[in-house]
C-alpha cells in the first residue's frame, strides 16, 4: 500500500513571529510560553515544529529543564 506524503508548507511569517517573541523576551522560554506569547492562534505542535526547524537552522539553542529541552 502506498503512503502519501502531505508536506505543510513553511511560514517564514510564523517564524518571524516566533524568534521576535524570543528576542523580546531576553530569556529563555518553554514552547508554551512562544506559543502564548504569539498573536496568532496556533497548535502547541506548530510552535515546537518551527522551534525545531529553527534550531536545526542554529538560530536557536535548547536548555534543558529535566526530562525536557
């Protein structure tokens, strides 16, 4: 059987908004802490799939808090 592959675009725009509230914030924050901070509505799994991308872009760094990053 066959797997379609549903790729979701990226949204340079989400991304921006995201590394403002970073930037804003001059500490780090926890991806429910971005995600309240943003104006626009958006899955807690969005957020922590553009944090990632961005990391794996190296514009971010992870800290780790217990069993979590």
């Amino acid at each position: 059987m066959e797997r379609a592959v549903v790729a979701m675009a990226r949204d340079p725009a989400l991304e921006t908004a995201v590394m403002d509230v970073l930037w804003d914030s001059h500490t780090h924050l926890s991806p429910a802490e971005v995600r309240k901070q943003l104006n626009v509505e958006r899955a807690y799994t969005t957020v922590m799939t553009v944090l990632v991308r961005l990391w794996n872009k190296g514009l971010l760094e992870r800290v780790k808090q217990g069993k979590t990053f």
